[in-house]
C-alpha cells in the first residue's frame, strides 16, 4: 500500500521526534548492519549531515558497540581514544544495540552537545524504543 509510509519514513520520524523532544538529544540516528559486511551503514537520522556513513566494526563507538552488543554510554567524547568525531560541538554520545531475534543488526546512536547528559534513564528508555523499533522492521 503506498499509501503506508516505508520504515524508513517511520524511523526519520522517531529520530526527529527524540531530537525534538529531549533537550540534550542533539543529533539521533541509526546504524545497520550493511549487509554479510563487517561494517555499519548509516540509516533515518535527524540532525546534521555527518561524513560517516559507513563505520567498520570495531571502529568508534558505534563500531564497538557492533562487536560488544552492549550499551556504550560516554559521558565525555575526548576522553576516548577510538572515537569518531562527526562534530566538534559534540560532548557527549549513547549508544544502544537493535536486536532482532536476538540478533545486533545494529542500534541508535545518540549525540549531545552537553556534558555528560546520560543516565541509566535513557538507556531503559532507548532499550524501549529500540524494541519497539524491531517489531516493524
Ligand atoms: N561518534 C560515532 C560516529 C558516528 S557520529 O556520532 C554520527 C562513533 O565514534 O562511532
């Protein structure tokens, strides 16, 4: 039905409505894996283009949390030393891995221009909205 929006309308909208709704949410996106490679593919984002569309695993935060399947919360960006800039206001990054079956197929990832603006809040919370997320996909 082409009347229905597609995923990834569905997925720019949650992005837009959490940089929108959450003060210190500066810049929200999703990662996937891109296909049987062993890298990530930028998804629906809201906020400022970014030059990494593609991240190998293992590379930055996001490549990290590829490998890990763990949340990876930085409350400080230049404390970590595999990390991948995209702007140079960014402070702070979260990270939250999608499961589909019990699968990584990929995550949220989260930038803020505040210091250290996560709590153990936004992970439940981000935890939530990704498994909503995985039951549309
Ligand atoms: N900072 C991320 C790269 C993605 S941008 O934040 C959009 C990282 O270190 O993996």
């Amino acid at each position: 039905n082409s009347s229905e929006k597609s995923i990834d309308e569905k997925l720019k909208e949650i992005c837009e409505l959490l940089k929108e709704s959450i003060r210190y949410y500066d810049w929200v996106g999703f990662y996937f894996k891109n296909g049987d490679k062993n890298e990530l593919k930028l998804g629906p984002y809201a906020g400022a283009p970014t030059d990494h569309t593609i991240i190998p695993f293992g590379k930055g935060i996001c490549g990290q949390v590829a490998e890990s399947n763990e949340n990876f919360v930085v409350p400080d960006v230049q404390a970590q030393d595999n990390y991948i800039a995209c702007s140079i206001t960014v402070k702070a990054e979260i990270v939250i891995p999608l499961f589909k079956n019990g699968e990584n197929i990929g995550q949220i990832d989260i930038d803020s221009n505040t210091p250290n603006p996560f709590s153990e809040e936004d992970e439940r919370f981000l935890e939530y909205v990704n498994e909503k997320v995985s039951q549309i996909l």
